[in-house]
C-alpha cells in the first residue's frame, strides 16, 4: 500500500462510525420502505418521511460510498444493499442493523480501551448488574430488537443448517436459545421424523415461530419451552443444538454446555453452531462482533480450538468440525 492510500485508509477508517450512524438514521426514520422501485426525487422523498432534504442528501451521500443507495438525475434509488434494509424484504437484515446500533452499543465502544489494559469488559461494573439481566429491565425496545434480528439471521442461515444436519437415528431435537424458533421449524421441515422443543427465555419464546404453535403446521412434532440454559436445560434430547449463542464468557459458555450434558443421556450429541474466526468469510464482520462480545458481555467470537476446549471442559466428546453452507460452522460433540 502506497503511503497516499495508507493515510486515505486511516482517514477513512477513523470515521467509519459515521457509516453507521448513517444506517441506522436511515433505517429509523424508514428511508428504504418509503423508496420503491422508481427513482424518487429527493425533496419528495424527503417530504414522505417528513425529515430534512439537504441532511437527508449529506446523509445518503456518505452511505452511497459504501454502496447502500445511489442518486440519479431522476432522483434516489435502491442498491442491491439497501433493498435489505426494507421491510419486506425475504433477506432482509433491517433489525440487525438496528440492534448492533441501539445506544447503549454506542456507550459500550469507549470501554475497549480499558478492556485492553484488563482483559476483559466492563459491563456489570458499569451498570451494576450483568448484560442481559439489564437489557431486559432497562431496555425492553431493545430486547424485542434483538429478537427480530436473531430471526433474521436464521431466515439467512436455516436452511443451509436443516441440509447439513444428519438426524437419520434422531428422534428428539432440541434447540437450546432457539428465540422464536425459525430455526427449529425449518430443521422439522427437512427432517419429518423428529420431534422439536424449543427452548429460551420467556420473552423470546413469547412469540414463537407460528409453525411450532398451538394451530401450526409442526405443532403436533414440537413443543415451546421456557427456560434458562445457565441454570437449567429442561428436556432430555437426542440433539442439543446451540446456535450463535455459546458467545458469552468462557465460564458461562461452559457453565451451558454442563447443563446439557446433565439433560442429556449418553450418546447425545450437542451441536455448537457458529461462524468460526479462523476459517469465517466474513472476517470484517467476525471480529467486529467478537469486539462487541467483549464488551457487552465478556465474551467472544471462537476459533475451532478455543471451542473445542470449552465443549471438553464441559465434559463433551469433540466429534469434528463442519460447515453449514458459507457462513457457519458446525461443532459437533456427543455426551461420553
């Protein structure tokens, strides 16, 4: 890199938060629902979602650099990448977006510096209590945020999941912080045999996927459980499966895995799903969300070494490493 590109990539880089608060302005005041498939004239764009024309164009200038947007002599128009950020788009990534923005996001950065010096983050000494605990009392909004978005990443990723999974000789599945369940009703749907419960907290199972309810489609091979896997795994399972979840501190993630070795019976596989640092093709946003763990809650992004060795910490058997299509990996262990 010449020394002309090194100091544009520093400049730029130095400011790259203001690309997201961008994305997230956008996204709230709801720029990409109100844009359809013919260029709109920015005033009027403007006017619809009752926000300023000349902020909006600065705004959407800095955006279309990354390419989210573009203006013509006709007015603004979609990119294939902010088409994602509309409602009712099938791979739409909208609350996502919002949940790695939400401010208490934007009041966690600063703590990375000490967190450095330390080696771990902050949070409970902070707001006097830990992550989720305070999210939930303190941020509900946000709560409800974080559940969208889980779902829209399993919409992304379901599918590649219920393909890679082999449950030939699996009677009973469980997905162990499985939110709503999409996830779980699409392994049910490739797999007409098995028999699912979903399990997680009250607030996300609330809502369940309307597959897995009580009139759904799954409703008669699946059950919606409330529970906490830190403190307890209520169902005995053939599969456990764990999905972009086991992200916590390590002890936590250990402290899980324990419980569904205690749930389980001999021979029951746990399935930790993830995407893996060392071999992730996202590698920007992999260690990006690896920092955010950090702080939120002292936790981390894995490789396939540091997984693993929590999985036999736990008291787990490590059976090998697959992926599931492009973005995930698959941990699989078993119960000794």
């Amino acid at each position: 890199m010449s020394g002309d590109n090194a100091i544009t990539t520093l400049r730029e880089l130095s400011l790259a938060s203001a690309a997201s608060a961008a994305l997230r302005a956008v996204v709230k005041v709801g720029v990409a629902d109100a844009l359809g498939d013919a260029p709109v004239p920015v005033e009027e764009l403007a006017k619809s979602i009752d926000v300023d024309a000349a902020i909006l164009v600065r705004v959407l200038r800095n955006l279309s650099c990354y390419g989210l947007f573009d203006s013509t002599d006709q007015g603004i128009v979609h990119t294939a990448t902010s088409r994602l950020l509309r409602e009712d788009h099938p791979r739409r990534l909208k609350n996502w977006v919002l949940w790695v923005t939400e401010p208490w996001v934007w009041q966690l950065w600063p703590d990375l510096e000490q967190a450095l010096r330390t080696g771990r983050g902050h949070f409970d000494e902070c707001f006097g209590e830990d992550f989720f605990t305070h999210l939930h009392k303190v941020w509900p909004e946000s709560t409800e945020t974080f559940n969208r978005s889980q779902t829209e990443l399993s919409v992304l990723t379901s599918a590649a999941i219920a393909d890679a999974l082999d449950l030939t000789d699996v009677k009973t599945f469980a997905d162990v912080g499985g939110g709503r369940g999409f996830t779980l009703a699409s392994i049910l749907e490739r797999h007409p045999h098995v028999h699912g419960t979903l399990v997680d907290l009250p607030a996300a199972v609330a809502q369940p996927d309307p597959r897995l309810g009580p009139d759904g489609a799954l409703a008669a091979r699946s059950q919606v459980v409330e529970g906490d896997c830190l403190k307890e795994i209520p169902v005995d399972a053939d599969v456990y499966q764990f999905k972009s979840i086991l992200e916590w501190d390590d002890e936590l993630t250990v402290t899980a895995l324990r419980n569904a070795k205690r749930a389980g019976h001999s021979g029951s596989r746990v399935l930790i799903i993830t995407n893996l640092i060392d071999d992730s093709p996202e590698i920007r946003y992999a260690t990006g969300i690896d920092l955010l763990f950090l702080l939120n809650t002292n936790g981390k992004r894995h490789t396939k070494a540091g997984v693993s060795a929590l999985a036999e910490r736990a008291g787990l058997r490590v059976e090998g490493v697959t992926p599931a299509g492009t973005l995930l990996h698959i941990v699989e262990t078993s119960i000794p």
